[in-house]
C-alpha cells in the first residue's frame, strides 16, 4: 500500500511538473509573438494578455501543489530542526494535516469556483471559463494527495526526508 501511495506521489508530480513546463512554454512564446505583433508590426492582439495569464494561473496552482510534496514552500527549517527528533515528527504530522484540510478547502470551493463562474466568457476569446478554473480543484487534489503521503512518511517511516524539514526527493 505505501509503494502504490509512493508511485502514485511520483507520477503525479512528474506529470505536473511536465505540464508546467509545457504550460510556461506556451506562456513565453505566446508573449513573444505579442512583442513581435504590436512592435514588430503594430498590431496589437488582444488575446495574447488575457491567455498568458490564465496559463499562469495554471503553473501557480499546479506548481504550489509539488511544492507541498518537496517540501519546498516558506518554512522555519532552523527551528523546526532545532527541535528533537519526537517534537519534529509530532509537527511534522501535524502541518502536514493543516497542509491537508487546507488542499480540501481548495478543492471543494475550486468546485463551487467552477460550477458559479464557471460558464462565463472571457474577456476576449469566446470561450467559457471552465478550461482554467479547475486549476483550484485539481490542485486541491493534488495537495491532499502530497500532503498525505507526507503525513504517511512521517508516521511510518522515521528514517524518510520529510522528517527534516528537506526535500523527500
């Protein structure tokens, strides 16, 4: 069970972190075709501001959720490593837990977010909302997912990365 737990926690994070890249990608080259059309050219195209950003989006929420598995958000490392290794553990569980209700508030507002705004148009292509609001359900999902394999490491295995405060990778 903790090795499908563990495959699961890294396919997951290896596909969204090829997502990312594709995403910004995508993000840098459509900003440069917008430089080039309105400098290059003069013509301004309209879409090209509201596109990036929603891809933005995307990168925001899908990179802050493999963020929770490496561990790599704002941390008091010292102070946390500074503790003895029970007290560390006992916050660890502990964080990760706060880590985890907060992936299910994401993810169930994400829900409500899509299902309220959810068939409005954008602003400048005629296309509805709903191709860039799941970025907050899928990455409260994906929170949960990574925060519970961190409470798992924790509670079962002394020896694992996460106990430190460091990256499990």
């Amino acid at each position: 069970m903790l090795d499908a737990l563990d495959r699961l926690a890294s396919f997951l994070a290896a596909v969204v972190r090829w997502v990312c890249i594709v995403l910004a990608s995508a993000l840098f080259i459509i900003v440069v075709a917008a430089i080039v059309a309105r400098y290059g050219f003069g013509q301004a195209v309209s879409w090209t501001e509201e596109v990036p950003r929603y891809l933005l989006i995307w990168i925001s929420f899908l990179a802050a959720a493999v963020c929770v598995q490496r561990r790599e958000h704002v941390g008091f490392d010292v102070l946390f490593n500074a503790l003895p290794k029970p007290a560390r553990r006992v916050l660890g569980v502990s964080l990760s837990a706060l880590i985890l209700m907060f992936g299910w508030i994401v993810f169930r507002y994400g829900i409500t977010f899509v299902q309220d705004f959810g068939s409005d148009l954008m602003e400048t292509i005629p296309y509805t909302n709903y191709w860039y609001y799941p970025a907050m359900p899928i990455s409260g999902f994906l929170i949960m997912v990574f925060a519970l394999k961190l409470i798992v490491d924790e509670i079962v295995r002394p020896e694992a990365a996460a106990i430190t405060g460091t990256s499990v990778d």
